[in-house]
C-alpha cells in the first residue's frame, strides 16, 4: 500500500511552515530538510519532486519533509542569512529560543523536525553567487559511521568529515546539532548560483532514493555508483579586503599547494590587492561567482585530504 500523505503547515517560530508527511508501515523516520538557505533554490525542487513520487510507492516508516524551511530569506530572496537579524539559520543549531529570528527559527526546527528522527538529510545548493561542486558532509561524533554510509550512498562525487578542531569550517550547522544527540546525519549539496538547475534536481531526487533503500524504507537495492573521493578537511578561504573578485579555478578542479585559486583587486583595475593561493592540495568545493566581495567576504572552500 502506498504511504498515508499528510500536507500541512507547522507553526515554526512564528512562521507557517510547509511539511509533508509520509507514512508507510512500521519502520525508521527520516527527516529531509531543504530551503534552510533561502535561495537554493535546486534541492527545494528536488523535495518537491520527490515527495509527489514517494506518495505512490511502497514505505517503509515515515519520512517527514519539509521543501522550504528559511521562508523569510526565501520570501525576501536573501541569500545566506534571515533577513530580520543578519544571521546564517545554518550557524544557529541547536538554536534559543530566546533568541532572535534564526535563533527561534532554529530552536524549533530542531525540537520539533530534527529530534525523534532516526536519520537526517539536509539538502543544500551553493546559494545566490556560488557556483558548487556536488558533494555531502558529516560531521564526527558517535553516529558517525551511519551518517558515512548516508553520505557515500547519496551518490555525489566527493564526502567531506567535520571533526571539531582549527581546521572546521562552520558549526551550529543542522548536521552538527543532529551528530550531537546521536542522529546520523548529513548536508547534500548540489546545484548553485540561484539555479533550478535539472542535473542538480535530479541528483538530489536520486541521492534522497538512495538513501531510504539504506536506510531499508523501500524494497529497492541501493544502486551500485562509483565510489566517492572521502576528504577530511573543508578550507574556507576568505578576503584580506574589499575588492573585486577573480577566480583562476573552477568547482571540482584538482589544484596544488600554493597554486593561484584567484585575485582580489581594486576596483578600478589598477591594483592586485591580494593573490589567493592553496593552503594544500585539494579540490575546490564551491567558488564565489560574483564578483563583488567585502573584507573577510568568503571567496571560495577547498576540501582537502
């Protein structure tokens, strides 16, 4: 029998927010997340998609999805940050809420989507100016093995771990909070740059099938996919001062310690104001595209092994 579909809104720090439930017979809950970011516009499709498909299948347990969470940035169009206070939702979890906008905002997502769930995707693209290189992140902790195996079984090129220390790139994230109380969890990217790109689209919808045959919630095998590169290191590389960005490398492309990654210059040409260069041999995960960058703007975030 196809899962039972419930479509209806959850009053989320003082937003309604869409959520469709789907459930099946007795078995694990997943919980998909996407539109955490405001203008990733590609996995918000891809839930979509995907929701209206699952519906006719065979479940196993429950999933509960949710296509658009951040809808302040999405309404305002606001790339990276909730547009009442400045802030990145993805820093705030596990969220206050005492707190401001995406403080609340995180508090409740994580209390009332993310704790109970027996596995956790968070789905992203690069946001409004970042052009992305597909890959998944996990973050060190006691689930971590299973989130490893979420992360490979979506089927993106690279994996990237997060481990607490110098070297982490962000925390507060969704998948951190999750790590925290033992939920195996991971973040998806694909797609960027403001685009309902179709390959991206299709590779979320594909990564999300993967992991509920995983995950055992569907009778289907996980597909056999070449393996992916498994990097232990995110190098966020950022702007000495403001200028006008100009990267030398493109997403995915292999490049050496100490190659030029780009240039900051002033903004009337006249001036190289500060030459970017690798920290170590890696692979560009996703790239500023616009050009347009403040001081200690971010530039561009290399995964290394």
């Amino acid at each position: 029998m196809p899962p039972k579909v419930l479509r209806h809104t959850l009053a989320l720090a003082g937003f309604d927010v869409p959520v469709i439930e789907l459930t099946g017979s007795d078995g694990p809950r997943l919980t998909v997340l996407a539109g955490v970011h405001g203008c990733e516009y590609a996995p918000m499709a891809a839930v979509r998609r995907w929701t209206r498909a699952l519906a006719g299948r065979e479940l196993r347990g429950s999933v509960l999805a949710v296509p658009v969470l951040n809808l302040p940035a999405f309404r305002a169009r606001s790339p990276f940050v909730v547009p009442d206070d400045g802030k990145n939702l993805n820093r705030c979890f596990p969220g206050d809420p005492s707190g401001t906008v995406a403080d609340r905002l995180a508090h409740a997502a994580f209390t009332q989507l993310i704790e109970g769930s027996d596995a956790l995707v968070d789905a992203h693209a690069g946001d409004m100016v970042e052009a992305l290189e597909p890959f998944a992140l996990y973050d060190a902790g006691a689930s971590e093995d299973r989130a490893r195996e979420l992360a490979a079984a979506y089927g993106l090129g690279y994996v990237i771990r997060q481990e607490p220390g110098p070297d982490r790139a962000v925390g507060g994230t969704t998948s951190t909070a999750a790590a925290g109380i033992g939920i195996p969890a991971i973040i998806a990217e694909a797609g960027g740059c403001g685009l309902v790109e179709p390959a991206a689209v299709a590779a979320h919808v594909r990564g999300l099938d993967r992991v509920l045959a995983l995950l055992g919630m569907t009778s289907d095998p996980v597909p056999d996919s070449e393996a992916p590169v498994h990097l232990g290191r995110f190098l966020w590389l950022r702007a000495a001062s403001e200028g006008w960005w100009e990267p030398a490398v493109r997403p995915g492309e292999r490049v050496a310690e100490g190659q030029v990654l780009g240039t900051v210059s002033s903004l009337d040409g006249a001036q190289v104001l500060q030459s970017v260069t690798a920290p170590a041999p890696g692979v560009p995960m996703f790239i500023t595209s616009s050009p347009a960058v403040a001081a200690n703007g971010l530039l561009l975030g290399l995964g290394a092994r």
